[in-house]
C-alpha cells in the first residue's frame, strides 16, 4: 500500500486569479508549474484525453495499476484534522478575503465545513485545471497542526500511505521567505530553502524528516510539518524527484516540486 507520486505546491492565495486580481499575473509561471506538478500525480477524472491528464471510463475504474486509488491533499492549519470531502469547500473568508470554492456542491449544506488556507489552494489547484468532470478516485483533505512533531507527521504520513493500494499526494505549504528581519535570519532562510529544495530534487525523506520546527518556526517555513507527513508516507519508496520551481525564482518562499514512481519500479 505504497505512495506512487506526489505534487509539492505553495499556497499564495493570489494563485487564485479571481483572487489576485491583476496581481495574479505575476504569478503565471508558479501556477504553473503547480498545475504542472498535478499533472504527474496522474489521478484520472471520468472523461476523454486531454493534454497528457490521466483520465478513465467506467469500464477501467480500477483496471490501470498504475494509477492512484486515493489523493490526500495534506497542509498545515492550527489543528489536525481529517476533513470529510462531501462536507467541506474551500474558502478564504477566516482569513479576510471574500472567496469560496464549492466542491461537490456542499457549500450549503449546514453541516459542512471551510477548508483553512493551504488545502483550499490546494483544492482549488487540483479541481480548477485539466479535463472538466468527476474524478474516478477518491479524494481526501487532511490538515496536520503546525506544531505537531516529526514523530506525529510520519506516523500521519504511514497512515495516510496505508488506505488504499495507490496513494498520491497533494502536499501544500511554504518555504522560509528570504526577505527577514535581520541578515542573519535571511542568510538562515536562503540555506534552509536551499537544504529544502535538494531534499525534493533527491527525494531525501531523511532531510525532510530532519527538519527543525523551531528553526523552521522562526525562519516562517510554514510547510513543514505537511513535508514531515510526505516524508513518513514515502520513507523506503523508490521515487524520482523534479523540482519545477525554487524559491530562488520568487523570493517568497515558494518552492513545486513532483516526485513520481522511479523507473522500473
């Protein structure tokens, strides 16, 4: 019951360009290489081809081995929780802007819930590109509290590995910005992004595994305990990384990543 792939995305809420407004457009290329990142998770929608997007009928809904049987979109928030999908949208409203994402036509129902921050970018990323429809694989959202441990992220990650026979996985949070308040900490901040980015491009889940929460704390890297519950899902796979962007390109933080299966495995 292996993680196959993975997309590593930020979650700017100007990825968004109903969002951004004419901001948004500064953001072209992080998007992306986001949607790009998405794309090679492989999680097919019911519908026909379209520009490289695995798709399926419902004569091959579980007949390609290769393909994901499950998605988890994984980010950081206050709290851990697994969020029911037909009970959630995404929105921004906690965070002062005037925005919501409905998904599966659930926003008004009672009993539903906002997604926080990253996996309402995360959502919105994943269902607002590729070919229109429902997707033939279940989808999930999960957020993992800021402060929870190395220890609790990798068992978080084991667990989440362990639901369905192909897992994929969404996982959305940022990088240290490289503007700070002194030098010191910016100079900390351009080593931990450059440490971040390695660990991606080799898929390195010991490095991630390793990283510091109070370091990362302080220098404003957010995504790391969502990275430390990645980490405990592919700890021992066989997978290639590729980064797509790096924070070096955007000076925010923001660093796309997508590991797939290695060759021959």
């Amino acid at each position: 019951m292996p993680l196959i792939s993975a997309a590593v995305c930020p979650h700017p809420p100007a990825l968004i360009p109903a969002v951004g407004g004419a901001a948004a457009a500064e953001l072209d290329g992080l998007r992306a290489a986001c949607i790009e990142s998405i794309r090679r998770l492989r999680v097919p929608k019911f519908g026909a081809e379209s520009d490289g997007w695995a798709v399926s009928t419902s004569e091959e809904f579980h007949s390609d081995p290769t393909l994901p049987d499950l998605l988890v979109i994984v980010g950081c928030d206050e709290t851990t929780t697994a969020y029911e999908s037909t009970k959630t949208f995404g929105s921004l409203r906690r965070y002062g802007i005037a925005w919501d994402w409905d998904i599966a036509w659930c926003r008004d129902d009672l009993s539903s819930l906002p997604l926080p921050l990253s996996l309402s970018v995360g959502v919105w990323l994943l269902t607002a590109h590729g070919p229109t429809g429902m997707f033939s694989r279940r989808v999930d959202y999960q957020s993992i509290s800021f402060d929870a441990s190395a220890e609790e992220c990798a068992i978080s990650g084991k667990d989440l590995a362990a639901q369905e026979a192909n897992v994929a996985m969404l996982v959305v949070g940022e990088a240290a910005p490289l503007e700070q308040p002194t030098t010191h900490t910016a100079i900390r901040a351009a080593d931990y992004n450059d440490a971040l980015t390695r660990a991606f491009a080799q898929v390195d889940t010991t490095a991630l595994s390793q990283l510091d929460p109070v370091e990362s704390q302080t220098l404003k890297a957010t995504g790391r305990a969502a990275w430390q519950v990645l980490a405990g899902a592919a700890a021992g796979r066989e997978l290639e990384g590729h980064v797509l962007t790096d924070s070096a390109s955007h000076n925010r933080g923001f660093v796309v990543a997508s590991w797939t299966r290695a060759a021959g495995t």
